[in-house]
C-alpha cells in the first residue's frame, strides 16, 4: 500500500495567491483529516470528512480556507487569498472508521511558504 | 483549551537509558492515542489506550493511563538513537474530537 499521498511536497507562493493541496487517502479508508502544524500552535484539525461529507470544519480558520471530497480517493484543501501567516505544513491524514478509535494514517505533509 | 499537554517539552537522554513522557488532558476521554514523528515526515501511531484501561504494551513501548489524575506516560526502555523524534499524545473526547497536544521533542544522545 502506498499510503497516504500528498502533493505538492513542497509550495512556495507570493501573499494573495490561490494556493491548492491535495490528498489521496488509503484506499478503503473511509474518514480524512486535514491538520496544520506549526511551531506556534501544534498540530491543529482543520476539517475532518467520513464518507466524503465533511463532518466537523470547526477547525478551519477563515472563509479562505475551503476543502472537498469529491469522491472517496481524493481532497483538497484551498487556501484563497494566502497569507504569510499561513505559512505551515499541512498534513493529510486517513483512517477506516470515523473520528473515533481507530488510528490516523499520516502523509508526508506539504510545507507551504508565503511569501 | 481541551488540547492535551506534553510534559517535558523536551528530553535529552543517553542511548540504552529509559524515556518517560507524559500527557495530561482536561476531561473525560474515550482513548488516548500516542504518536511519533520523525524531522519533515508525518505522524506515525504508536499505541492507543482506552478509558477502561490501565495499562498497554507494544515491544519497548509502555503506556500507562490514570483517568482519575487525567493523564498518560509513554515510556520508551532502552532507548536507541533511532527513537529520537518528537512524541505526541492525541486525545478522543467524549464528543468524538481528537485533539493532538504539542508534543515532547525526544533526542537520544550516542
């Protein structure tokens, strides 16, 4: 198994440019977790889907952030306009089950530079 | 906050010595989750716990979980250069939320 994919790896882009990342899951894993870590805050979840219906976006900081399933083996997260402050690496993570016990499978994250 | 705590935030030990860490949180939990990562690479799971037990083991790895003291210790036995990394605690609240505390930043010293 491949495990969890993420792309870009890396993304380096001026302040009020559209910013796009993307997630392939374990496939027949059924919830996905996008998080953000920083040295400030820690790892935060940003928004978490099971069955591709997103279940709790509480985490998700502001209206320019916006993710999607659009089917069982694929999400994004966009960032539009970006900002220096959003500046972290992002992880992707998936699990069979929902947001319960059972445990996260975690891309090698995308670490994003505003510029 | 709900987010569960680390402590040390970090813990320089020499090779073959024992590592403990510890995890504290705020309310009542389902599980609480133990994860590893190493520099640039995402988080790797380690061992889960549930409410109802005390006590887990997975090879070197021991976790231990006190609900009544709201809290959790990993402990690593003889420890090995490639267990430097950072250690997380994540835990499942009674709402189904997982929150990940910031982590004990582990260097094991040849």
């Amino acid at each position: 198994d491949a495990g969890v994919i993420q792309s870009p790896r890396h993304e380096v882009t001026e302040m009020g440019q559209e910013v796009t990342l993307r997630c392939k899951p374990i496939s027949g894993h059924n919830s996905l977790f996008w998080y953000r870590q920083t040295m400030m805050r820690g790892l935060e979840l940003l928004i978490y889907f099971n069955n591709n219906v997103p279940i709790d976006d509480s985490g998700m900081p502001e209206d320019r952030f916006s993710a999607k399933m659009p089917n069982a083996s694929f999400s994004t997260l966009k960032i539009q306009p970006s900002e220096p402050r959003d500046s972290a690496v992002y992880f992707c993570a998936s699990s069979f089950g929902g947001a319960g016990a059972d445990t996260q499978y975690f891309g090698p994250g995308t670490r994003l530079t505003v510029l | 906050s709900q987010q569960g705590e680390e402590d040390p935030q970090a813990l320089s030990i020499q090779e073959g010595e024992n590592a403990t860490m510890n995890c504290s949180y705020k309310t009542s939990i389902n599980n609480l989750q133990w994860y590893r990562q190493n520099s640039g690479r995402g988080l790797v799971h380690l061992i889960l716990i549930r409410s109802n037990e005390r006590e887990k083991h997975s090879g070197r790895l021991r976790v231990t979980l006190d609900t009544s003291k709201k809290s959790s210790s990993l402990l690593i036995t003889a420890s090995r250069a490639a267990d430097t990394a950072s250690y997380f605690c994540a835990t499942e609240y009674r709402d189904d939320k997982i929150i990940f505390g910031k982590g004990t930043r582990l260097h094991i010293l040849p």
